[in-house]
C-alpha cells in the first residue's frame, strides 16, 4: 500500500512540475495534462482509503446531485407558465388603487367561468 502510494505521489509530482514549467519548453496539451493528475489524485484516494470507503464517498456524491436534481424538477413542476403569466397580468402594481385591482380580478374570474360554461354547454348539445 505505502509503496503503491509512494510511486504514484512521485508520477503526480512529475506532472505538476510538466505543468508549472510548460513556458520553457513548446507548449504541452494542458488539457491532458490535468487529467492525468486528476486520475493520479483519484487513484491516491483509492489506495489511501480502501475499496469499500472509496465506493461509499462516491455513491454519497452521486446521492447529493440526484437529491439537488430532484429539487429543482419539483420546483419546476410547481411554477406552472399559465399561472405566472396570469398573476403577471394580474399584478397589483398594474392599477392604482386596490379597488381597480380586485375589479379586475372579478372580470378575469368571470371571464374564465364563462368559457369554462361554454366549452360544457358545446359538450352537451348533440351533432347532427
């Protein structure tokens, strides 16, 4: 275990040092370098750590994005486009006094049920 870890913290070394001289020499592929130090920093915590440790820290990782994930679809789903775009229509900042704000509001209610009766009353009568 030491001696595994000992080889790969002198590899690791070696890429940084590639990295931070890059100016001398013609310019590397930075890109690949870091990668490679990334695996090399995957791979200390692996040995460091143990099979089962490493596996756990990465299912915890994994559990953290899908549970931000979820969260975020959720409050999606909750913020419908059709009731912002009403409540924007029906903002109190739009009128001046709360009076011309409820008035509306009334109109928009009456309007909505009456379309809703419309589209029940076509329902029920037959086509010939």
């Amino acid at each position: 275990m030491e001696k595994l870890s000992d080889k790969l913290r002198k590899e690791k070394e070696k890429i940084e040092k590639q990295l931070k001289n890059w100016q001398h020499r013609k310019k590397p592929n930075l890109t690949e370098l870091k990668l490679e130090v990334k695996k090399f920093n995957k791979t200390l915590k692996y040995h460091e750590l143990g099979e089962l440790e490493y596996q756990e820290t990465l299912n915890n990782k994994k559990k953290k994005v899908y549970s931000c994930q979820g969260v975020i679809e959720k409050k999606l789903k909750l913020l419908k486009p059709k009731q912002k775009e009403q409540e924007d229509l029906l903002s109190p900042l739009m009128f001046s006094t709360r009076k011309t704000y409820r008035r509306k509001k009334c109109l928009m209610n009456i309007k909505h049920n009456n379309l809703v009766n419309e589209d029940l009353d076509s329902l029920k009568t037959p086509y010939f």
